[in-house]
C-alpha cells in the first residue's frame, strides 16, 4: 500500500510488456492514486495504452500529462509520432519542437524513429522525423548522423 509511485510504473510498464494489460493500468492508477502531479504516470499510461492499441486512451493520457507539466518531454514526442500517424506532420514537428527544447536527447528518440520507420517501409514517416533531425539536431553533437541523414533525404526525393 505504501509502494513508491517510481517502483509502481517500473512494475506497470513490465506487466504491459507482459500483455496483462488491465494489471499495469489498474498499477499505474494505484500510483497515480499515491501522486497525482507526476506526469510521467500519466506518460506511462499512455505507453501501455499504446502497447494495448488504444490510441485515443493513450493520447488522453499524454495530453493530460503535458496539462500537469507544459515540459513533459516524453509526452509531447509521443503526441508527435501519434500526429505524424495520422497525417499530420507540422502537428508532429510541433510536439517534437517542445520535447527537444526541454530535453535534447529526444533528439536520439527522433533519430531512431526515423530509422525505425525507414526500415519498416514507411518512408514518409521516415522523412518526417529525418526533416525534423537535420533542421534541428545540434551539429556539434550529431555531425555524423546529420551526415547520414541528409544523405538519406537526398537519396529518397
């Protein structure tokens, strides 16, 4: 009953990646139950609403985190890839512009997205994060991934 809210999701995400889905939500609301101002419950929320296949519950879920916390990082990337799903990507380049602004290293979640995505056939997707990457990322610490990013751009017109 007094279990940290932290331990609570660490113990959520990994019965979502279980599949006992109705166990990490019914944890997850135990610690929420226990802190209410933690976006990142909600964040994880989100995530294993997204491992479920509920989209909207998951977007609920990252929106009202980002209600909590404006810098929510993690939450507005997830609210970027969701956005670019459904077709919308300067909603996308929005979210990932607030994530990247509180917390350069979405830049790396950007980056492996894009892969993902590129090796999966979605190109378009793929594009998307890769504009996003090379109009953003700082060349001081990605100068070799601007590099292979700009050459997969150019080589997918």
């Amino acid at each position: 009953p007094d279990a940290d809210p932290d331990l609570l999701s660490t113990r959520a995400l990994s019965l979502a990646r279980l599949h006992r889905f109705e166990e990490a939500v019914a944890t997850l609301s135990r610690a929420r139950d226990r802190d209410r101002s933690n976006p990142m419950l909600l964040v994880h929320l989100g995530t294993v609403h997204l491992t479920r296949g509920q989209r909207a519950a998951a977007r609920d879920a990252f929106t009202e985190a980002i209600r909590i916390d404006a810098n929510a990082a993690r939450a507005h990337s997830s609210l970027g890839v969701l956005a670019l799903e459904d077709g919308q990507p300067a909603q996308a380049a929005e979210h990932w512009r607030a994530a990247v602004s509180v917390d350069p290293s979405e830049h790396d979640k950007l980056l492996s997205l894009g892969i993902a995505f590129a090796r999966g056939g979605r190109a378009k997707e793929a594009r998307a994060c890769f504009e996003f990457f090379a109009a953003n990322a700082p060349p001081s610490r990605y100068a070799a991934d601007l590099d292979r990013v700009r050459a997969w751009l150019r080589g997918t017109r």
